[in-house]
C-alpha cells in the first residue's frame, strides 16, 4: 500500500474514491477511518485538485457543498502545506490569519459562556444571553473577511482555472452568515424563555453557527492560503493589499505595512496623490483633505445608507477609540445591546424623513461630551446616511467674558 501513498495519481484517485463514498452514505465512519489511516498526509493542492476534478466530472458544486465538511474534518491535520511561501508581516494572508485568530478567541469566549450556563442563577441568565449576544455581534464581522475572500482573491484564483474550490467556499460563507444571522435572531427572540428552553437554543442554533466559524478557518489555514501563497503573484496580492479597506478588517486592524519587493509601486500609484476633490465651494488635494479632517477639533464618522461605518476621522484627540476594523461595519454591532434600540429609532426616523438630527450629551471620564446624529440627504432630499459628531465641550463650558487679545493656546 506504501507505493499508492505515495504516487500523487493514486492518492488523488483514493481520495476521490473515498469522497465519492462518503456523497453516496456509504458508510461513513468506516470511510473515515480508512482516509485517515492511509492519507497520514497529503498535499493541499491535491485536496484541490481533486475537487475541481470531480467538479469538472459533473459532480454539482452543491452537492459538493453538502458533503465538504465531512471530508475536509476527516482530513483535518492531514493535510500538507509543503513548501508553500511564507505570507511577511502584513501581507494580505498574514491579515487573514491574525483575524482568524481574533475569531478564534471570540467563539471561545462565547463557547465559555454556553459552557456555564447551567450553573447560572435565573437572575443572570438575561446578562448571560447578552454577552453572547456581543460575542455573536462580534463575530459577524467576519463577513468583511469573507467579502475580501471573495470579491479580490477568487476572481485571481478563478483566472488561474482554480473555479471550483472558490465556489465551494463561497457557498460555505453564505451558510456562515446564515447560521450566525439565525443565531442571533434567536436569541432576540428568546428574552421570555425559560432556561431549558434557552439551553436548548444555545445548543441547536449558537453552537452550529461556531462550529461553522471553526471549520471555515481550517479551510482556510490548511488549503486556500498555501495555494493563494502559491498561485497569487506579489502585484496581484499588491492589488488585493490596496483594495483591502474597501471592505475593512474583521476584529483586527494591521499595525504593519507591506510593500512588495520588485513591484515598481511609483507607477502603479503615479498620480493618486495629485488627485483633486471638487466640491461645489472649493476643492482639496488628497493631502489636504487628510489633513483637515486630522486637525478638526471634533471627532467626525460616516454610516452609509445600508448601514455601514463607511469613515471616521481620526485626529489625535479622539474621545471614543476607533480602528479600521470598524470600517464595513454595520452600526448596530459598534454598540453595545443596550443602546441598539436608541441607534435603531435614529436609522428609522432618519430614512423616513420624521427627523433630521438626535443629540445626547453625557459625562464620560470626567469630561463632558457632545454627541449629535445628522441625517445626510442628496440634492433631492433623498437619505444618503448619517452623520456622527463628537465634541469635547468640558473647556468651552467653563469660558467666561471676552478674549479680543492674540493668545496661543497649547493643545493638551
């Protein structure tokens, strides 16, 4: 048998005959047992291959779809990366796995809060269920991961005749989204239920949905990004680095920039600095206009009309910490559960046209702070977002008089 394991044909020919038996229900646990016993390791791009193969026979990607995670969970450690390249610090796929061990750590905490709680008192139980929901809030952000996945690094794949193995994943994401969207709606709709009955959600809505986060970074981690290291030239990962913040970082913001190494940049960004904002009342280099918005004593973020932080400004004196993670991001999951009804009510008035502006002030760390919602309509009246303004007002209170004399003030 050592001479099958180790000619590439006959693997690839074992690992189909086996995948296609598992498809068919063929006794499964007997088919996983023989997989792992003679693929103690096989290289992922014969993972790959073997799936565009089998694609390619006429096998329908759904049915595919149906099956994957149980061939890849058999294969789950087995699989060799070999010689695939190394992704350098803030390349592209090292984002992708510093975010998947943010998604990581946040399906464990979760994990951790459904694993206590049975033993928690009838009274904690709703304080319980909203933690989770954070976590699941927060983990939602993997769309934008997925987005990135799907919309800069399939379309490359898919041009290098890869067609399959992205579709496949594609479809995974979908029922990602899909779970992780049921559970949290099930826990909304779970406040008036008994604690059996929520140990019950938890078990049958909250767990599929982290089994589904977990299964995906596998993928990921053992298949997709050694062949995407693999495939991808560095001016295609150059492409997919610089269209990154279109979509924004999931749970992660990158510390580390990264520049490929004889790629000439200079002319591929030649002229993006000389670009030109006209407005109807003046207009900005893309210099100035980052510029002004770091020197605006007031802390500025733009949601879209779906919903999504589109922009903040990001001066030196912020008062509420922002990261592009953020960026993508629907507004309801920057807030914590217990203000998501006041952002709600906003979002609704605003795209009705009842209103047109919220404010709040509050005491925050001693200092006392301006908050003002605007909606932001097109030359038709037409909503096209909301304006976010933060001010912090505990200096202006206190001033008395007049000052007409020349007087610097020195910035704290």
């Amino acid at each position: 048998m050592s001479e099958l394991i180790n000619n590439s044909e006959k693997r690839k020919e074992l690992l189909k005959h086996m995948i296609l038996q598992l498809h068919k229900g063929e006794a499964p646990e007997e088919v996983k047992k023989r997989l792992q016993e003679l693929l103690k390791s096989i290289p992922y791009d014969e993972v790959v291959e073997v799936e565009q193969e089998l694609i390619d026979e006429g096998l329908p990607a759904e049915e595919i779809l149906e099956f994957c995670d149980i061939h890849t969970s058999v294969l789950e450690g087995s699989i060799d990366q070999g010689g695939a390249k190394a992704a350098p610090p803030g390349h592209p796929v090292d984002t992708f796995r510093k975010e998947n061990r943010e998604l990581t750590r946040v399906a464990d905490e979760v994990r951790k809060l459904i694993d206590g709680f049975s033993a928690v008192m009838d009274n904690e139980m709703r304080f319980y269920i909203l933690r989770i929901r954070a976590g699941l809030n927060e983990l939602m952000d993997v769309d934008k991961h997925y987005l990135r996945k799907e919309y800069l690094v399939f379309p490359f794949l898919e041009s290098k005749g890869i067609t399959g193995p992205p579709k496949v994943m594609w479809g995974k994401h979908d029922e990602v989204r899909g779970l992780l969207g049921a559970a949290i709606k099930a826990l909304v709709s779970a406040a008036t239920l008994g604690k059996d009955e929520l140990e019950m959600v938890l078990s049958l809505s909250v767990k599929p949905a982290l089994q589904a986060i977990d299964d995906m970074i596998m993928k990921e981690e053992e298949i997709l990004f050694p062949m995407c290291m693999d495939k991808l030239t560095d001016e295609e990962w150059w492409q997919v680095y610089e269209q990154t913040m279109d979509y924004g970082y999931c749970l992660y913001d990158p510390q580390e920039s990264w520049i490929p190494e004889g790629v000439d940049l200079k002319a591929k960004r030649e002229g993006r600095d000389d670009i030109v904002v006209r407005l109807s009342t003046g207009s900005f280099d893309i210099v100035e206009m980052e510029a002004l918005f770091k020197t605006l004593p007031i802390d500025i973020t733009y949601v879209d009309k779906d919903d999504k932080v589109k922009f903040f400004s990001h001066g030196p004196d912020r008062i509420f910490a922002r990261s592009r993670a953020i960026i993508g991001r629907d507004v309801r999951m920057c807030h914590p559960p217990s203000s998501v009804g006041n952002v709600e009510q906003i979002l609704r008035d605003f795209k009705a046209g009842r209103e047109d502006s919220a404010a709040f002030w509050i005491n925050f760390g001693g200092r006392f702070i301006y908050i003002e919602y605007f909606a932001m309509r097109g030359e038709k009246g037409e909503y096209i977002g909301t304006l976010e303004f933060t001010q912090d007002l505990t200096k202006l209170r206190k001033l008395e008089g007049e000052q007409r004399l020349l007087s610097y003030v020195k910035r704290d």
